[in-house]
C-alpha cells in the first residue's frame, strides 16, 4: 500500500466519522439536548475528509514498474508525456491517470487447454512449403516500450495484447514456416526460422510501440496420418540402417576369414619351402657324407693294400681268425698238412 491509498483510506474514515458525528448531532437536537460542541467537531472532521479526499483525487503514485499516461479533457486529450515512478499531482476531475506495465509479459498460444491465455487449443496451425500442416506451439515475451506508453494508448489503449500481439505472431509464424519444407523445419532450418519469426516479430512490434523481449518456438507436432507417415518412414530407415550394418558385418567377417585364410596359406608355403629347403640341405649333407666315406674307404684300402704288400703274413692271420669260430676241434694225423688249404699269400710282382 502506497501513500496515496493510505490517505484515501483516511479520507475514507473520515467521512464516515463526519458521518456519524452528524448523525449524532441531529439526534441530540431532536431531543433538545445541546449539539454545539458536536457541530464544531463535525464541522472539523468534514474539513479534513475534504481536504483529504482532494488529496487522494489528485496525488498519483507510480510504481517502478509502470508509465502512467494523463488523460485529461484538454486538449490533446493526453498529457504528451508518461508519469515515471514516483509521487505525481494531477488536478482532480479534470484528469485522470492510466498505468502500463513496462514488465515482461508472456503471450502463449497451445494445444494443451491449460497453458496459454486463451481456453482450449490455441496452436498455430501452419503449412509448409511442400504442403505439409504442422502444428506449433509457441511462446511471446515481450514488454510495453517504457518511452512510446502514450503512443500505444493513443492508438491501442488496453487492447495490444488482442489487437497485436496475437494476431501478428500467429501471422508471422504461419508467413515464415510456408519458406521451408518440413524436413528443414523439422531438423536443418528450424534455428533459421526461429530467427526469421523473432526478427520479424521484433520490427512489428517496435512499429507498434512494443519491445520482443524472446520468442519460443515451444513445441512442433504433425496431424495423426502425417506423424504416422513419419514414424514408418523412421522405422524403414532404421531397418534399412541395420541391414547395411550386418551387410557390413558380414564383409568384415569375409574379409577376416579371407585373411585367415590367406595367412594359413602363407604359413603353410613358408612351411612347405623350408621342408624342401631342409630335405635338400639333408640330401647334399647325405651326398657329401658318402663322398667323404667314400673317399675314406679309397683311402683306408690304399693302406691296408700297403700294409699287405709290406706284410704277407696279415692275410693268413685273418684267414685263420674268420675259420676259427667254426671250428671245435680238429684231429690232424701226424705228418700230414693241414685238411684245408692255406691261401697262397706268395705275392705276384706286377
């Protein structure tokens, strides 16, 4: 409660005092009882509830967050320029002052009944450039332009929220969703058009004497056979989506075998070309060894042909020690010679 409401509460008690007071006084006169002291005070208490009923018709005060604009039936019928907050005179009768708000106001226009200003559903029906209806849900903050008050109430007074706000953000919405198709209003263009709407609301409004404070673009939904549409599009890209994924997955599994594969195969030629590589170096190992037996052999003969020419006596050494295993015993008649022969060890010359 302000100044001004306090002294036209005061007015407003002192009138009903003097009120009283002078229904007192008739009362007494009418019993011939003396009313003099009463009438003074009557008198007293009218003056001041005049006084103060003066007071409260012509004092003003403005809160900080309203402009008050001074009717008054000279003329212009409006003082030029607003009230700004504070404690303002005016002349009584002669004018009277009307306040605007200059705080952010919300304007919501939805499909859900409880939401915005007005009952029911209040969505934005809009098409877009290739036909398609969408429905929209949108939010308008704003204010009233703190410098232009007398302006807006020479030419809206009350009435900008029905007369502008309304009418110009379904307008300009319905204007900007019919540029884009809606695939882009949907998904790539959508920050685009929120931009466009809250560039061209924002002009509308300034020629109007009012200030866009934000615009929400809330919600975006389709009619049920467009949603519908929609949904089985979305469900045929995803499966279209998944059987490129396991297309993808069963070429990465052929390409994996293929690799194993061939690695399998690497491995069993480098296993196969070291087998033959190991069988050749064995085989000239083998060949070399017999070459060195052999040449062991030749060599071994040489000396024990040589050790036979120089000793003649070897042979029927080693005659007698292979004939001695298979023979017990043997009688030998004295004087005669031996039952087998010795071999001839008498060497020829050559």
């Amino acid at each position: 409660m302000n100044i001004v409401d306090v002294i036209r509460s005061l007015a407003g008690f002192a009138w009903l005092g003097a009120i009283g007071l002078g229904v007192l006084a008739v009362a007494r006169v009418s019993r011939n009882q003396g009313a003099k002291g009463i009438s003074t005070t009557v008198v007293l208490v009218l003056v001041v509830a005049i006084v103060l009923s003066a007071l409260g018709a012509g004092l003003v005060y403005v809160e900080s967050n309203e402009r008050g604009v001074v009717k008054t039936i000279r003329a212009g019928g409006v003082r030029p320029e607003a009230l700004s907050p504070g404690l303002h005179w005016i002349v009584p009768i002669v004018e009277q002052v009307v306040t605007y708000s200059i705080s952010n106001q919300t304007y919501t226009m939805s499909a859900v009944a409880t939401e915005g200003q007005l009952q029911g559903d209040d969505s934005i029906r809009a098409r877009t450039k290739d036909g398609q209806e969408i429905i929209i849900d949108a939010s308008v903050i704003y204010r009233v332009d703190p410098i232009k008050v007398v302006q807006l109430h020479i030419i809206w007074q009350s009435n900008y929220q029905d007369g502008i706000v309304r009418p110009e953000a379904r307008g300009i919405i319905r204007d900007a969703v019919s540029q884009y198709g809606v695939e882009e209003v949907v998904s790539t263009k959508r920050a685009e058009m929120v931009q466009t709407i809250t560039d061209e609301l924002s002009a509308t409004f300034s020629k109007n004497n009012l200030e866009l404070v934000d615009f929400i673009l809330r919600d975006l939904h389709f009619s049920e056979g467009y949603a519908a549409a929609v949904e089985q599009k979305q469900i045929a890209e995803q499966q279209a989506q998944q059987a490129k994924l396991t297309v993808e997955q069963k070429k990465q599994e052929a390409e994996q075998a293929r690799q194993t594969a061939q690695g399998q195969a690497d491995a069993a030629v480098i296993a196969a070309q070291g087998a033959a590589d190991s069988a050749v170096i064995a085989a000239k190992g083998a060949a070399e060894a017999q070459i060195i037996q052999a040449e062991a052999q030749a060599e071994a003969n040489a000396l024990i042909g040589q050790s036979i020419k120089e000793n003649p006596e070897i042979l029927q050494y080693q005659y007698i020690l292979k004939l001695a295993p298979g023979v017990q015993t043997i009688f030998i008649p004295s004087g005669n010679q031996f039952i087998l022969p010795l071999p001839n060890t008498t060497v020829t010359p050559q």
